[in-house]
C-alpha cells in the first residue's frame, strides 16, 4: 500500500513544478496569434486556472477519483483517450527492447561468467563498459546516420533499415524493420548492465559450496551453470529487468523523440513544450500506475526463483 | 531424457585390479601470483572396499584438496596435478576424460561436504536434489526419483519422509540436511564415500548419530569411506587405516590400533595431546601444538614440521624426511621413528575408546563396539601389499 503516499507526492510535485514553470498553457493553443480575451477568459475558467494552485489540485484529485484524466488544452481530446492511442506503440517498442535485454544481456553475462578472463569475457566487459557510457540519444542518431543514411548512400539503397522519422510517410502501424534500430537503442544501456548483473551475480553464484555439491554429483558444467547456478542467480537480475521494463513501458523520452516514435513519452515531451499541463499529468499519472504494479508482479516473482521468500507461507520451518 | 553415459566401470571390461582406490604419490599444485602452494604433496594410500579411511590433519594440510582431487574437483588452473596418480579400480582417474569423470562422480565415488546447508542447493526440493543423482546415473524420471529419493530419506532417518521430500533445505534441521545429504551420496550406491567434516558444522550430540549413521550404512551397503577430519576422535571408532596430513604431506600412516596405540610421529602425538581425556584432572591443562602450520608457498627447508616440533634436531632442519615404513604397515615421517627411546615421549592412551569418547564425549561411541578386535584384525588383510606405496628411499631409516 506504499501506492497512495507516492501517488500523492507525485501530483503534489508536478502541481508545483506547473506553478513555477514559465508561458502560458492557454495563450499557447492559438500558436503564433492571439486569443480574443472573451474566448481567453472562458477557457481559463473552464478549466479553472483563475484559482489558486490548491484549489486547482482539488479539483484534479476530484476528477481523478471518478476516473476522469482530464482534456487536453490543445488536442480538444481526452487525456485518457489519447494515451490509449499511443500506449500501444510503446508497449510494442519497449517490448522488443525487454526481449534484446533479456537474451543479449544474460547469454553475454553468462558467457561472460563462464569464461571469466577470457578474450570474449574481456570483449564483453569492454563493451558493456562503452555502452553504459554511451547517451542514449546520441546511440540512436549514430545508427541512424549508419543505417539510414551511410550504409543506405554507399550501397545505394540496398541496405538500408527503415526509421520512422527519416523521410517518407510514417505507418500508423510500423513494420518489423522500424522496431530494430529504437529497440536496440532503447535496450543498449540496460541491456549492459544486464550483462554486468548476470556475471557478477553467476560468478558470485559459481562460488557456492552447492555448486561443488552439484559437480559432485556427476552433473555436467552446461548443466550446473543451467539448471543449479542460473536460478540462484537471477533475483538481482530480474529486479534490474522488471523496473528497467516499467521504465520503458511508461515512454521512453529520448529514444522515442530520436525517433519520432508515436508513444507515450514522445506525447508527454511534446506536451511539455506546448504546456498542455493535462497530458504531462495524465501522462505521469499513468506512469506511476504501471510502474508500480510492475513493481508488485517483480516483488511476487521473487518467490518463484527463491523459496525462501515465500509471502505468508504455512510453514514457519 | 537424461542421457545415460556409457559404465564405463562395469567390472568384468576391467583388467584386473589390486586396490579399490590407489593414491601414489599424488602432488597437486596450486599457481599462484606468490609462488606455488603445494597443497597435496606426495600422498598415497590404498582403499579396499568395505573398508575406511581417515584422513586426519589441521586446516590447511592439504586433506581436503586431497579429497577434492580424487573427484577431479580441484578449480585447474590454478591448481594441477603436478605428479603421481589416482587410480580408481586400476583405472587412472587424472588421465580419464571429462566426461567418464562424470560417471564416476556420484556414481562411483560419491562426497559428502562440511556444511550441509551451504552444500544444499537453496531454490530445489531437498527430494528433487537427492533423487538428482538417479536422473543422471539411472536414466531415470524426476517423479521415479523423487519416489526414490522418499526411500533414501527414510534409510537415513528422517521422519515423515513423504512429506519432507518436498521442503527446501532452509526447512531442514542441520543435523536432518547432513543426513539428507548423504541420502544424496549414497543415492546411486557408489563403491567409495568421501566424507568431508562431516560432522565438523553440527552440535556434538548430532555428530554421533551422523557417524552412528554412517557406519550403520556402511555396514549394509559395503562402501568404503574416505572419512576426512581435524578430529581424531571421530576416526577412532570408525577407521581402520588413518592417514595423518601435515602441510600438504602425509606424515604417519597405519593401521587405527597402530595410530592410537603405537603413534610414531610426533604431529600425532600433538594431535593426541590437544584431545581432552576423561581421565585427566581438571585443572591439568590440554596441550596444543605450539605455532601456526607452516605456509605452504614457503616450506622450512627440512622437516615440514620441524618449526613447531618439542623435539626437533638439527639433521630434521637440514634434510626433508621421507615416508618409511617402520613397522609392519605402519609408516612414519619422522626420522626418530625407528628410535625406542625417542618413542617414550609419545603420549599414550589406554584405549582408542577413550579417545573417541573424549572427543565427542557422548558416550554412545565407546559402548559401540565397533572397535572390537574382530574389525581391526581384519584390517591387517590390506596391508599386505602396502609395502610398495611408499617407495622412499629411507627404509633404511
């Protein structure tokens, strides 16, 4: 139940972040022109930015509680309605990126792991070391300008990966091929620690006297490293894993604005600039909500990999 | 499933063979960025079936590497084997492939570890890891070996056993996890049973039903076992050869009536004097061995034992003594074995009983009878061909 005191802080934060916050939500819809002030002064009150942040904060909570997310300023749209469209391509994106972290990261750390000291594990080591190290977004513009644009001029046109964004009509619904390159950006950085997570946690893991127990018994290294290490070492893995995966299913900001992707963190950064404060509160609102119910499903799988914590097991021991 | 290697033990493909198991002058190695540590250095010895050995020494004097070895369990690199063999119903061990290792391992030669806890896999079923063996060795389905493994925890004492073979070993006592595990060695049978401290991580109490326990296995199934201990008192009433280890050598070596009635080198005598005796007043103090043993990248020159001996000479600084057999079977390392009036420092007990009792100081152990004179006459049969184990140059003493 940890879920309402960070709900409250969170909408408390960004009440005062939109207080402090510079330009004008309402003056903004109109663009370059201007507002008639009758026009200006019915919108204001409809939406009640004439009163005091609190009282504004109220009436947020109140509308929030019956479930209503509120209209954007700019869109003429429900916040609810529009994060509903836009769920899905981030739900898709930071699918395929949770699926290159899971199997790029724990085969590289296993790999790693096992061959610890070795030319691979040192390869290994060396790049996880320069991907951590590198900004997301510039990773995302370098393998566009490689494959969208060098590799695309060199070959003339042959090989080239499609990216939403780079010329040419975007898909409502985008093809295989526009995954790859958002997805490998989004996945890259975590993807590393991944890797880091799993060698350290296996090598910690190879280490056990059980592991010695099991050698014993005659099983083979494959299926020591399998079936006896694997299993004890992933809990700190899946906890990266799971609250890397709520990150990425709330929007990725940066890669999805590299790529104009059409998810929800590209609608919140758009939202920001245009000061369409209902969007950004929705947005968040929403992020909260999955990333803490991500949360409850890693802390729940805990006990699958681990019977030692079992919650409200029958036998005490 | 599983895939059943072929046995490559079935006895009538081997040639014939004099030992059960054979160490010659085994050496493992160990590289390290300070030097070499020469944990196992020169060791042998011989098991036949049925029968027990034990390993006795300090930390750090190389029995368990030597155990280790035995199963290929060593970490190579750093460790090697530098010299001598292994060899298993005639076959070498350090020669076989990986793969054949993995038949022997649980299969033929099974281990039993210090701590019963750490050695249990935390995340399986206690009945999954034990009926384990039986998947790989048997060829047989996770339900068939869960069955079985409901068997095996009975044999080995513990209650409900259809119930427990679904708990995690975190559900277990420690005295029923070190029964569970050697549930698990003993799971497919095998002909030899290295035990590790077995007893060394539970309450005294505990200690003498798991060595009750495993005597009452022995008993039943033949296996021999290699017993490896820091405890005198444990092996007293349950070998019939002890091998003593010092700093990675072996230091005396004969039969358990030899090694407690006749000691020869003055280690053991340590190792006696550091047990407490019934008879002792209570004010009369235990004796330890004075000092630390010796590093083992950087031997004293002469004797390994030489810095921490009451009795040490000149000659023991110079020159490094071999294994020589000083009586029949019995051989020591020390130069003074052979010498009578030397000998009447040793500290001797009345009974092996004694000091089983003293150690562990249950009583249960003294009234066993297992070390009745039937079961060490029997144990002069093995020795018979031990001359040529120790084929140091000094019989000449």
């Amino acid at each position: 139940m940890q879920f309402v005191p960070v709900f409250i802080g969170v909408t408390l934060l960004l009440f005062a972040m939109r207080a402090i916050v510079p330009g004008d939500p309402i003056r903004m819809i109109a663009g370059e022109k201007s507002i008639p002030e009758t026009t200006y002064r019915i919108i204001v009150e409809r939406n009640h930015l004439d009163q005091p942040i609190y009282i504004q904060y109220g009436y947020y909570m109140g509308d929030l509680f019956h479930g209503d997310f509120g209209h954007s300023y700019q869109k003429g749209r429900d916040v609810i309605e529009i994060f509903a469209d836009k769920f899905p391509s981030t739900a898709s994106l930071a699918l395929g990126a949770i699926l290159i972290e899971i199997v790029v990261g724990i085969s590289a750390g296993v790999i790693s792991a096992v061959k610890k000291y070795s030319f691979i594990d040192m390869l290994l080591t060396l790049s996880t070391s320069i991907l951590v190290s590198m900004p997301v977004f510039w990773l995302g513009m370098l393998l566009q300008s490689i494959f969208g644009i060098w590799l695309k001029n060199l070959t003339g046109g042959a090989i080239s990966l499609p990216i939403s964004g780079s010329g040419g009509p975007i898909s409502a619904y985008p093809t295989f091929l526009h995954y790859i390159l958002p997805s490998v950006t989004l996945a890259s950085v975590s993807l590393a620690f991944t890797a880091r997570i799993m060698r350290s946690q296996l090598l910690e893991v190879l280490s056990q006297d059980y592991i010695r127990t099991a050698y014993a018994k005659g099983l083979s290294k494959r299926d020591v490293i399998l079936k006896h290490a694997l299993k004890n070492a992933m809990i700190p893995v899946i906890t990266f894993i799971g609250i890397d995966f709520g990150t990425m299913m709330s929007g990725a900001i940066l890669t999805e604005s590299v790529f104009s992707w059409p998810g929800v963190g590209r609608e919140i950064y758009l939202a920001i600039i245009q000061r369409d404060w209902p969007i950004v509160m929705g947005g968040v609102v929403i992020i909260v909500i999955i990333v803490m119910t991500i949360n409850l499903l890693i802390d729940i799988s805990y006990a699958l990999f681990d019977p030692r914590i079992r919650y409200g097991s029958k036998k005490a021991d | 499933m599983a895939k059943v290697l072929p046995d490559i033990f079935i006895d009538s493909n081997l040639p014939a063979y004099e030992h059960l198991l054979e160490l010659d002058n085994l050496k493992v190695y160990f590289d390290t960025q300070d030097g070499i540590v020469k944990a196992v250095d020169g060791v042998s010895f011989t098991l036949n079936a049925g029968q027990t050995l034990g390993v006795v020494g300090e930390s750090g004097s190389g029995k368990s590497v030597t155990a280790m070895s035995i199963l290929g369990l060593v970490p190579m690199p750093p460790g090697r084997f530098a010299d001598g063999d292994i060899r298993f119903k005639g076959q070498s061990l350090l020669a076989m492939k990986d793969k054949d290792m993995q038949v022997i391992r649980g299969n033929h030669i099974a281990m039993i570890f210090q701590d019963p806890l750490s050695s249990l896999n935390p995340v399986y079923r206690v009945g999954k890891q034990v009926g384990e063996g039986l998947v790989i060795h048997r060829g047989l389905t996770a339900t068939q070996a869960v069955a079985k493994a409901v068997e095996l925890l009975d044999m080995v004492g513990i209650p409900n056993p259809e119930q427990r073979v679904r708990d995690y070993p975190h559900q277990f006592s420690g005295g029923m996890r070190q029964r569970a595990m050697i549930a698990m060695a003993l799971a497919c049978e095998p002909e030899i049973l290295i035990a590790d401290e077995p007893t060394t991580a539970l309450d005294v109490t505990i200690q003498a039903q798991i060595i009750e326990l495993m005597q009452e296995l022995q008993k039943k199934h033949g296996t021999a076992i290699i017993m490896i201990t820091h405890d005198l008192g444990v092996v007293a009433d349950m070998a019939d050869n002890i091998l003593v280890m010092y700093a990675g050598k072996p230091v005396e070596y004969g039969t358990t009536n030899q090694i407690f009635y006749s000691p020869l080198h003055p280690y053991t005598w340590g190792l006696m004097r550091s047990i407490p005796k019934r008879t002792l007043d209570n004010d009369q103090p235990l004796t330890p061995i004075k000092g630390n043993p010796p590093s083992l990248i950087d031997l004293p020159a002469g004797c390994a034992f030489s810095e921490r001996c009451p009795y040490v000479q000149q000659h023991c600084r110079d020159e490094e003594p071999m294994m020589r057999l000083v009586s029949d079977d019995h051989y020591s390392s020390c130069f003074f074995s052979h010498d009578g009036e030397f000998l009447l420092n040793s500290p001797i007990y009345d009974t092996t009983e004694e000091v089983a009792a003293g150690a562990l100081d249950t009583g249960t152990l003294a009234d066993a009878g297992a070390l009745d004179t039937g079961t060490l006459a029997d144990t002069g049969e093995l020795a018979d061909a031990d001359d040529s184990n120790y084929q140091s140059g000094g019989r000449d003493g």
